[in-house]
C-alpha cells in the first residue's frame, strides 16, 4: 500500500512544500496588510525587509501587525499538529484539543490562577496552562475509559463536551463573583489574537517549538500507531512510551497556543483532516503539512475576524468554531 | 399497560394503583410549596414565614415587605417552577421519542436555536414586544430541530448517539454566531441579551409569568394527548407500529410539542441547562410510573430543581447573584456523566 504510494507522494513532495510555503507567505503579507487601514503589500515587504522608523506606516507593521501575524502562525501550526497527533493517538477522528476539553482545562487553569489567585508573572501561565490541559485530558480519557464499550469517539466527544460545559460553567460563576479582574480575560476567553502579551508569547514559544520538535521527530512512529497499537508493536516500537511522548508534545502544543491566544477551537479538527484529503495518511506528511496549512488557516481566520464586521472585529475564536462546528458535523455523517 | 402498573409477583394479571408514585408526587408538590415559601423569605429584605403568610394573604405588615413580595420575589419564584415544568416534560418526552437517555433540549441544541431567535430580536429589533419573544424562540427551536433530524437520521436507525453529538456540533456553531452577534450588537442590548442567556429567573416580572402560566395552560391538554403515543413509542417503533400508532407522524407531532415546550421556557428564563436531562430521571429514580405519572413527577422534580437553584444561587454568594443557569449546569453535569458511564442496554432505555 505505502509502496505504490510513496513514488507518486514523492514526486508531489518535491514541488508541494515550495507552493505551500510560498502560500503561507503571501497569507502571511496579506493578514498584515489588512485592517483599519489598508497598507499596500510592496509597503508591507519594504517595511520587513528594510525598516525605517521614520514612516508610520512600517511603525503600523512591525510594532502591531507583525506580532499578531506570527502569533497565528505559531499557534495555528500547533494547534493543528496538536490535533493531528491526538487523531493519531485515539484513532478517533473526532479528537481535538478543544472537543476533548484540553482548551478549555488550560483555560480554566489559567483563568484560576490570574483571576482567582492573583498571580500574573508571564513564564507561570503556559506551565499554569499545561497543567490544565494534561488534567483535564487525564479526566476525560478517565470518563470515556470507564464508559460501557471504552474510549470510542462518541464516548470521548461526550465526556469532553460534558468537561467543557462542566468548567465552562466554573468559568461563568468565577467571572460574575469578580467582575473587574475578569474584565481583562473575557476577550481572551473567547479565543483571540488581539493584543499578544510580549511576555507571555516569549515565554511560550520554548514549549510550541519544543512541541513542535517532538511531534515532528514522532511522525515515522505515528503513521505505524495509527494502524493500530498491535502493529506498532509488532514493527518493534515501544507504544507506551510513544503515546507518552505524543501526549506530551499535545500538552505543551496546546499549553502554547492557549497562553498566547486563548482556547481556539475545532482548528485541531479542520486543518488535520483538510491536510489528510491530498497528503494521505502517512503522518511524515500529515505532521508538516498540518504545520503549514493550520498556520496559513489562522492567518486568514483572523483576517476574516477583523474583515466580516468591520468596523468591529469579532473573536478569532468565533470564527474557528463558525467553519470547524459544520465540518464536525460532516465528520459525524460520514465517519461514524 | 393501561391505567396501573401490571404486578409480576401474582400470576394472574392485575391493575394496581401506582402508590408509591403518587405519594412521591405529593411529597414533590410539599417540597415545592417549601421552596416557594422559603424564596419568598430570603434575600436582602429578609421575612419570616409568618410575615410572608400575612402579605400572600393580602394583611402584608409592611409596605416594603408587600413590595418584595409581591413586585420581585412572587413572580420570579412562580416563573422558576413553570420553567423548571416546562423544561423537564421538554426532556422526558425527548427521551422517550429519541429512545436516548441523554437527550435534553439544551444539550442537543435546541435551546441554543430558540437562543438565537431571541438575541437577534434583541439586538436588532430591542422595541418588539415581549410577548412576541416565545413565538420567535418556538421557531428558532423548531428551525434547529428540524437540521439536527435531518442531518442525524440519514443512516440506518439506532442512531440515537449521532443525533446527540450533531445537536453538539450544531450547537457550538449557533453559540458562536449568537457570540458574534452580541459583538456586533449595541453594548446596552448585548449586556441585557448577556444576561438572560446565562439562563435567570431574576429580572422576570409579571407579564413574564402570565406568559409562562398561558404557554403551561395551552401546552397542558397537548401533553395529556401525547400520553398514548408516548406509551407505545416508549416500547420501541415496532412494537408501537403494532400498538396502531403511526410511528413517523407521531415522533414528528412529539419532537414538535418538546420543541414547544422548551422554547415556551427559553423564551422568557433563557437557556437554562440540563434541567431537561436530570428532571425525568430523578423522577424515575424516586418512582418507576406509567408514561402520564411520569410526566407529572418529571414536570414536579424539574419545578423542584429550578426554584431550588434560583434559591441557591442568589442566597450561597449574596449579594452576588448566581444566575439559575449556572447552578443547574454544575449540578447537572456530574449527572450527565453518570449517565455516559451506565451499561450501554441501560442508557438508552427507559
């Protein structure tokens, strides 16, 4: 099966990541030269690549568009990967970081420890963030193992919605007892890329990458799991110890992306299965181009963000779930 | 099964009145009528029982007492236990036509549907008049049903848990797009649209429960109808094909008066969560009954439950108010939960 795959993926291979990558680009050039004011893209390229302080416009650019730009590059690639991995590791095509209640146990740590207790330092809240993922990903797989017939997806998506609405609630009666404090987070709780905090970006760009590095270096091992654990093991991989890398590297990935910009939901869903419809299933190829194309899907999610209802932006995080809810749906008619 | 419950121990069979379930309804009705009284005593104004006996009574002891009781505290606690009704026969009749324990109109997106109707009058048209809000949350619910049937019940039958998770997807979308809208919406709209879809019973007044009391009161004799479908629907299409009941148009005519029911609620208390779910099977736990007693317990257990999590909710963290809303989410969750984790022949009858 891969045997006569792999010549044709090959070929494509040699021309697709250039194309790609130069997709990106211009998504990339374009998400900064829109909003409250158009600027050109020769404008946009000149004030990249030759900087001058003088001219408002490249001021525009690099001190407010760039972040956000790179900001949904980053996170879009790592929630995308981050899904990809998680459909691997289940083999549920319904796993996400968002449906099975990853984003949303960041979230609520983060929520928790800014909001409730008070401390803000930046370096605490992707650590504050990964926590959360990891126990609210412990307590949903914990629910759907104990379920009558184990963690099928329908389980899974079940008892991630019900952890979900569960802190989602939590959420709600903590914002309502403090009002002031939680001013500050309702945007960010609603999934947005306005405003990255420098800090908090800095500090967690160490785990999206480190994430970033061990998914990628697990694609080989990926593509023999999502055959099954009995035929990984029988190719000589070490599954326990795979599945504990995989979840790592989703933890931090998602840690990342919910510190810079909130629970995003449902990209881990889109871009992994957009990717897999001309990349097959062999995750050296999923893994990268879910990277890719989730950075350059985020990109243009967030121009629309700012773009449909102009002169107010929307969340990014509204549109994410507006395209992913449909396709979910899709995926509950046609894959189970 | 026809008025009584058919009792297996004797050989021949025999027609006994259902005991148990009526004296559990009567001890549902007395815990109502607790909750009512004690809501009507507590807050920032308290009372005691005797001052609140005089003031129903009309021989109120002070102007400021009959003012809280009569203008706040009275009709909001009349509107949580019409809602807690509405709601949880909304949940058992869903139930029972769907076969799948866990369907709730909030879970598979049907309030959420009536939820949108209401804030896009709010935002977009803040002048209609309210009494119109029930008929535009009917067909937001309806529109929403109607998608989540169609997109579930194209494969084979037993579908019961893709219907559940399309009504989750489909209601992530709709949560979004009245998300966007509130954005987009006059900030004064957006906070007074905020709030009632938090799901409370604190802003109501009395044209709120004279609306909720004429929907109970239209939707009543409906309800009493659909005992016999409901029965036969209750021992799977087949058998009800066989009972002469025409299995097609009667879940259609059922899911309708469910829809109905829960828009009737969302349309003046909001989306208020898992009341649907946890209602019926509480009252199932307390007394197993026939398809109408059951009914009359879920419509009590769930009045129950929402007057006690308005109590709850504006008296744990006083003076902030915990919407009605939240409270039944936090408890009804852990429930939901249970139910997931039920041996599956278990889950889906009932």
């Amino acid at each position: 099966m891969t045997g006569a795959a792999l010549p044709r993926h090959g070929r494509a291979a040699s021309v697709a990541p250039a194309a790609g990558l130069a997709l990106l680009v211009l998504a990339f050039l374009w998400h900064i030269s829109v909003g409250a004011k158009t600027i050109p893209l020769p404008v946009v390229a000149r004030a990249i690549l030759a900087y001058d302080p003088e001219i408002f416009d490249h001021l525009v650019v690099i001190d407010l568009r760039v972040p956000r730009a790179v900001s949904a590059v980053l996170v879009g690639a790592a929630l995308s990967v981050a899904g990809a991995l998680m459909q691997g590791v289940t083999r549920n095509p319904l796993a996400e970081p968002g449906l099975l209640g990853l984003l949303i146990g960041a979230s609520f740590a983060v929520v928790l420890v800014v909001g409730v207790l008070d401390l803000a330092a930046p370096g605490l809240i992707p650590l504050v963030a990964a926590a959360g993922a990891l126990a609210a990903a412990a307590v949903v797989w914990g629910i759907a193992l104990a379920a009558p017939g184990g963690p099928a997806p329908l389980t899974l998506v079940l008892s991630g919605a019900a952890v979900s609405a569960f802190l989602g609630a939590l959420v709600t009666i903590a914002s309502l007892l403090d009002e002031e404090t939680f001013d500050q987070l309702r945007v960010w709780m609603t999934g947005s890329l306005a405003g990255p905090d420098r800090a908090v970006t800095l500090w967690a760009l160490p785990w999206l990458l480190g994430g970033l590095v061990v998914a990628l270096g697990l694609a080989r091992q990926m593509t023999a799991l999502a055959m099954g654990d009995e035929v990984a093991a029988g190719l000589g991989l070490n599954v326990g110890r795979l599945k504990a890398l995989a979840l790592a590297a989703v933890v931090a990935l998602t840690a990342a992306s919910v510190a810079m910009a909130g629970p995003l939901g449902f990209v881990g869903l889109v871009v992994p299965h957009g990717v897999r419809l001309f990349a097959g299933q062999d995750y050296r190829l999923v893994l990268p181009w879910s990277a890719i194309a989730g950075a350059a899907y985020l990109l243009v999610v967030d121009v629309a963000a700012r773009l449909v209802l102009a002169p107010v932006e929307i969340s990014t995080g509204l549109v994410t779930a507006l395209l992913g809810a449909p396709i979910f749906v899709w995926l509950v008619k046609r894959r189970l | 099964m026809a008025d009584g419950m058919i009792s297996r121990l004797d050989g021949p069979v025999t027609f006994v009145l259902p005991v148990r379930a009526l004296a559990v309804l009567a001890l549902l009705c007395a815990g109502i009528g607790t909750l009512v009284v004690a809501s009507l005593m507590a807050g920032s104004y308290p009372l005691t029982a005797g001052e609140v006996a005089a003031t129903v009574l009309g021989r109120a002891p002070s102007d400021m007492g009959e003012t809280v009781v009569w203008q706040f505290r009275l009709p909001r606690a009349l509107a949580a236990l019409f809602a807690g009704g509405l709601f949880a026969t909304s949940g058992a009749v869903l139930q029972i036509v769907t076969r799948n324990a866990l369907a709730d109109p909030s879970l598979i997106g049907v309030s959420q549907g009536a939820g949108l109707a209401v804030v896009t009058a709010i935002v977009v048209a803040p002048d209609l008049p309210h009494v119109l809000r029930p008929a535009l949350a009917f067909a937001g619910a309806l529109a929403v049903a109607a998608l989540i049937q169609t997109l579930a019940m194209r494969r084979a039958e037993g579908a019961t848990m893709r219907f559940i998770l399309t009504g989750i997807g489909v209601a992530a979308f709709i949560a979004a797009a009245t998300s966007a809208l509130l954005t987009y919406g006059q900030i004064d709209q957006a906070m007074a649209a905020l709030g009632w879809l938090a799901g409370s019973v604190h802003a109501v007044g009395w044209t709120d429960v004279a609306i909720l009391g004429g929907a109970c009161a239209l939707l009543a004799p409906a309800l009493a109808a659909a005992a016999r479908p409901l029965r036969a629907l209750r021992l799977g299409p087949e058998l009800a094909a066989g009972l002469g009941v025409r299995v097609g148009p009667a879940r259609i005519a059922l899911i309708t008066l469910a829809v109905a029911l829960a828009a009737a609620a969302v349309a003046i208390v909001g989306p208020l969560g898992f009341v649907g779910l946890i209602a019926p099977h509480l009252a199932q736990r307390l007394a197993r009954a026939d398809v109408g007693l059951h009914l009359s317990l879920s419509a009590a257990t769930g009045a129950a439950l929402v007057a006690a999590a308005d109590l709850a909710g504006r008296t744990v963290a006083d003076p902030v108010q915990i919407p009605a809303g939240l409270v039944t989410a936090v408890v009804g969750i852990p429930v939901f939960v249970l139910l997931i984790l039920r041996p599956t022949p278990e889950a889906t009858r009932l």
